[in-house]
C-alpha cells in the first residue's frame, strides 16, 4: 500500500547539506517526492512510497533532526497532487 507525506521543519543546517541527505535516504527506500526550502529556515518534503519506505524515511529523519539541526517537525497525511515520475528532486 502506498503512502504519502508531507513534512515541516525548521533547519539551521546548510540546505544543500541536507538536500543531500535527504536525497540519499528517498532514493534508498525508493520514495519520490521533492525537497523543497520555503524560507531561510523553513523546510518542506513530500515523501511518496510504500508504506514500510515512508516510514523507514520518517524513523531516519527523526533519528538525525539533532544532528542535522532539524526542528519542530511537523508530519501529515498528503494527497499526492503529482506524478513525481519515480524520481525525489530537490527544489531551490
């Protein structure tokens, strides 16, 4: 069964830095979906995929947010609005 997500946060870190990141970790639970930096600060992910991937994504998001300086991440169920092609892309 297929999942998606949308997730908020707030990232002291360098946003190339982390787009690698998150990039590396998408690809390897075979998500798509896009990260996207909204503000200077202010980060937002859509992550789509099977369930055990999407979740597998969130538990290693959630294990490197003091790490990788991420805060109050908010996470919510999200209608995938978009054919993400099978690819994760990091908009700037």
């Amino acid at each position: 069964m297929n999942q998606c997500l949308r997730i908020t946060f707030v990232s002291k870190n360098n946003t190339e830095v982390l787009c690698e990141f998150v990039q590396k970790h998408a690809q390897k639970h075979g998500l798509e979906g896009m990260i996207q930096a909204l503000e200077n600060v202010h980060v937002k992910i859509i992550a789509c995929g099977s369930r055990d991937g999407v979740e597998k994504f969130l538990d290693t998001l959630h294990k490197s947010a003091a790490e990788k300086k991420l805060e109050d991440i908010e996470v919510e169920p999200f209608l995938k609005d978009r054919d993400y092609r099978g690819v994760f892309r990091c908009i700037e």
